[in-house]
C-alpha cells in the first residue's frame, strides 16, 4: 500500500490496528455523484476497507463513503465486485483491489447486467454527455510516466560511415551504443556509392546477388 501510495498522485490512504484491520483509502480523480437528481462529477472520494478476522481467505468489507454514483455501487454505499463478491481470490493483493476500486470509480469498469444501483445503470446505458472513462490516469500514474520517459528518450546521432552520406535529420535509437553497427534499410535516405554506381552499369549476369539483409531486434 506504501508502494502504491508513492507510485501515484490520485491514491492516499490512512490504516488503524497492529497489523492494520480497517483501512481509509482516498482517491483525487474524475467520477460522478448525484446531487439534487443532477449527475455531476465529484473529485473525492473515499471508501472504508475492513478486513475480517479471516482475511485474506474472506473478502474484507468494503463501503463507498462519499457520493457516487455508479451501477455496481449501492445508494449506502455497498460495493459490487462481480465474481468476486461469490468466488473471493486470496491471493488478490491490497493494491490490487484498490485499483480495482479506482477502475469502478472512474467508469473504466463498470457492469451493467447486474446493477447494485439500477437507476444508475440505465442512466449509464443511454447517458450522452459525459465520455468514459471519466478519468483517462492508471491509478500507479507516476510509475507509468516514468515508462513514458524511458522510451520516449533522446535519440544520439549516427555514426558517420565512409561512403555514406546520411541525412542530419536522422538519429539513432537510444539503445544502441556508438560501438554498434548501424542497418539502413531504406536506399532512398542515402546516396549511392561509386562501387554501386558501378554495380548498377554491370550486365545483370555479372552482378553479385543481392546481399543479405540484416534486421535489427
């Protein structure tokens, strides 16, 4: 849970007990509640996790504390995990049920055959106005970022080949070192040499074959 906590800025929670027994959690993202028979988006949201005496081998309990309004949410707040509510799973994690909670709450997960809140599934059903999900953030947000930027790093410059005139705009991939060789597969990128010039005005039946392409991982 401490984990998940710094591995995102939509997740917070607060525990009570040695070892914890009841568990806080506060999401801060996009959702729905419904005030005045209006569905409006709510920002907070905080849901009561207890665990039994039996856990992990039962399901802890689980209420919704502030408003939503959601098809496998309950009006007081009783939540709906599908299968999981008649075939818990011991081995489902903390964390893992927390970002289960966050998918519910940001419409990402949401069922509509076995309402806990009819209303709100038949409003979800033929509902135009707002796109889901209501929130586009995975709940371990800062983690997926830090993927985002270890891919989408910055590109070194290719190393200059005797013979090859290459363009400046092209770049590198970021893993390759300096040391590697390079496979341009595209002819149109380089120009052609004075050996392929002489290649090309060679009779066909004195040409070389065609060498073997190489592909690059």
């Amino acid at each position: 849970m401490e984990r998940l906590r710094d591995e995102s800025t939509i997740f917070r929670f607060g525990a009570q007990g040695d070892p914890p027994q009841r568990y806080l959690i506060e999401f801060h993202g996009r959702s729905l509640a419904r005030e005045r028979g209006k569905v409006i988006e709510w920002q907070t949201h905080q849901v009561e996790v207890k665990l039994g005496a039996s856990y992990p081998r039962t399901m802890p309990e689980l209420r919704w504390l502030s408003p939503i309004f959601h098809p496998n949410i309950s009006e007081i707040g009783l939540v709906c995990l599908g299968g999981y509510n008649t075939h818990w799973v011991p081995s489902l994690q903390l964390d893992e049920l927390c970002e289960m909670l966050w998918d519910m709450a940001r419409f990402h997960n949401y069922d509509l055959r076995s309402p806990y809140n009819r209303e709100a599934a038949l409003w979800a059903a033929s509902q135009a106005t707002f796109a889901f999900p209501m929130d586009d953030r995975p709940l371990r947000d800062l983690r997926a970022a830090k993927g985002r930027e270890a891919v989408v790093s910055r590109p070194e410059s290719f190393n200059r080949r005797s013979g090859i005139s290459e363009p400046a705009s092209l770049s590198a991939p970021s893993f390759l070192s300096e040391e590697e060789p390079i496979f341009i597969l595209d002819t149109d990128l380089i120009g052609p040499s004075q050996q392929e010039r002489a290649r090309r005005s060679e009779p066909p039946s004195r040409r070389e074959p065609p060498p073997e392409v190489m592909f690059l991982d």
